[in-house]
C-alpha cells in the first residue's frame, strides 16, 4: 500500500458528482446565491463530500483576482471577536479569505497601511472599521470606511446607541419603580456617555426620580460598590447596569445587604452576556447583534467589488430588550 498522500479533488470531479457543469461550480464558488437552490444544494453536497478546496492561487492567476479582502482597525485591548468572526464568514460564504490588520497609532497610521495593501496587489477590497484619514486619490481597490469603533477599539455608531435605556426605564416605571440609580461604564467611552445622558433625559421626562449616577468602569466592583454605598433608608428599587458584569456586581451587593432580586430591587444589564442567561436571577438586558454589523459591513464591501448598489441600511436596531427573572414590580416596602 502507497502512503501518498490523497491527491486534492478538483473541479471536474466536483462537477462530476453534483451533475452540474464545471462553469455551475465555478459559479457557486464566486456567487452560490446565483444559483437556483436545488442546483447549489447538488454541489454544496459534493463539495463537502470530495472535501474540495478551491486552488486560489491558481484561480488569481488565471483571473487576475486575489480572492482576499482586508479589514482594518485600530490595535486596542477589547478585540471585537464576534464581529469579526461573522465578518470573515461571510467573506468565505462568498469566496474569499480575510486578513485582520491591526495598526497601532491614529487614523493617519491605518490610512498609510490602507494605501500600501491598496497597491500591493494582495487584496481585492478593503473593509476599515475604525476611523481613517484617506486622500482624495482614487484607490486600485475598493475601500469601504464602517466607523464602527475609535483609536482605543471604543464602540462607535450603533454600538454607542443608547436608544434602548429609553425602553429600559420605561418598562421598570411601567412595573411600578419610581426610584432608580444608574451605574455608569468608563466616561471615556461614547457608549457609557451616551447611556448616562438617556437615562437622566428619560427619567426627568417620565417624572421619576434618579437616586444618582454612579461613574463606573464596567467592572463587577463598581456595580457592588456603587449598591454598597447607598444610605440604609434608601427607596431605590430599580438598579440600571451600564452592562452585564456591573449588573452582576449590582446583584451581588444586594443580596450582601439582605435584599432580594428582584423582591426588593430590580436590576436591567446590558450586551447580553452568557453569565447573565445562567444566573440566579437571569439578568435582564440587551442584547446586541454585532453579527449584523459584521455581516452588513462585509456585504458593503462586496457590493462595491462587484460594481453592484451598496445596499441601503436596514431600519433594524442592534439592539433589543431581553427580560427575565431580574426584574420585577417593586414591594409597596422594603
């Protein structure tokens, strides 16, 4: 018995197997949604079953086209994971590989990285998601600029919309609570900015009553400390978290001091974290889509690739309210 090994299945064979032509697969690798779905069906089956992979080297030279897209950020501590991941599966879905460049310093470093992957001839497109400063020069490759985050990897845009603690308030009001105390994130952020001033807008606006806001750092600590420090004659009953991990700090202070959650006090997170769903109580929160965003972005920079209309974007927030067992109508007294 030989122990070479198994030659790579080619395209032919592919072909061979779904009952399609060799240009049908060719097709479904650059644009599987051309196909009519019981054609792609044919040949997905057959690609997975022969564990085809297509020779991109040999298709750029033929073709002329790298089959690899770039996406850019700034180089941060928080590494945007699920975006990305939905990002570069998207990409493959259509036939592409991705590189991840991270660049440290400001805008005018991730233009400079921008403008010489433009002309290597490496990549067909260009995905940036964090701010650039790019000249007025025409780019051999399409570029699309998402400012999805800043120079430090700080949410910007949709993930700075605070839109949802305008729902948040208004459901714990509508459960009764007329007291409320905000534990902020890190003032740095847009995001915890932004929460702290719909929060304040929209308590003033129902006519309730904020016990304070508390400037966190997004730290389980600062939600424990801030719930610690609160007078023991105190009439909050309702705690909203600039995220998850405060909103467990939050929980934990409370039980601490002899009140239930959420007996005695309600608590709202947000980002939808796993520790959250498999808590006792479950949290309340946001969940966010980053996945959309990854996806969205990706299906841009396609478009403008291929020479077809940017899609438009969707009226669908990222976010959306998640309730659970964190939250309930307040006791008449503590």
């Amino acid at each position: 018995m030989s122990d070479s090994p198994k030659r790579p299945a080619t395209i032919h064979q592919v072909a061979s197997l779904a009952g399609v032509s060799h240009t049908t697969v060719s097709r479904y690798l650059q644009d599987k949604d051309s196909l009519k779905p019981k054609t792609r069906v044919k040949v997905e089956d057959a690609v997975k079953a022969l564990d085809y992979r297509p020779n991109l080297v040999a298709r750029s030279m033929r073709t002329r086209h790298t089959n690899r897209l770039a996406i850019v950020l700034a180089s941060g501590a928080q590494f945007p994971g699920r975006l990305l991941a939905a990002a570069s599966r998207t990409a493959h879905e259509a036939g592409y590989q991705v590189e991840i460049v991270s660049v440290e310093g400001g805008a005018g470093e991730r233009a400079s990285r921008i403008d010489e992957l433009a002309r290597s001839g490496q990549v067909e497109g260009i995905l940036a998601l964090s701010p650039v400063d790019l000249t007025d020069g025409a780019y051999r490759v399409p570029i699309v600029v998402s400012s999805t985050y800043d120079d430090r990897l700080h949410g910007l845009a949709e993930l700075a919309d605070a839109t949802e603690m305008r729902d948040i308030v208004a459901y714990l009001a509508s459960l009764g609570h007329r007291t409320f105390l905000h534990v902020a994130g890190a003032e740095h952020y847009a995001s915890a900015r932004n929460r702290k001033r719909v929060y304040l807008e929209t308590v003033e606006r129902l006519g309730l009553r904020s016990a304070g806001v508390v400037d966190g750092d997004w730290s389980a600590q600062s939600g424990f400390d801030a719930v610690s420090g609160l007078p023991d004659d105190t009439d909050v009953t309702a705690v909203v978290a600039a995220n998850d991990v405060v909103a467990m700090g939050v929980v934990r202070a409370a039980l601490a001091r002899g009140w239930s959650v959420p007996g005695d006090v309600s608590v709202f997170g947000w980002d939808d974290e796993e520790m959250g769903r498999f808590a006792t109580p479950s949290l309340s929160t946001v969940a966010v889509d980053r996945e959309a965003q990854g996806r969205t972005a990706v299906h841009r920079l396609l478009a403008e690739i291929r020479g077809e209309e940017i899609p438009e974007p969707g009226l669908r927030t990222i976010n959306h309210l998640i309730v659970r067992e964190s939250t309930a109508p307040p006791r008449t007294a503590r």
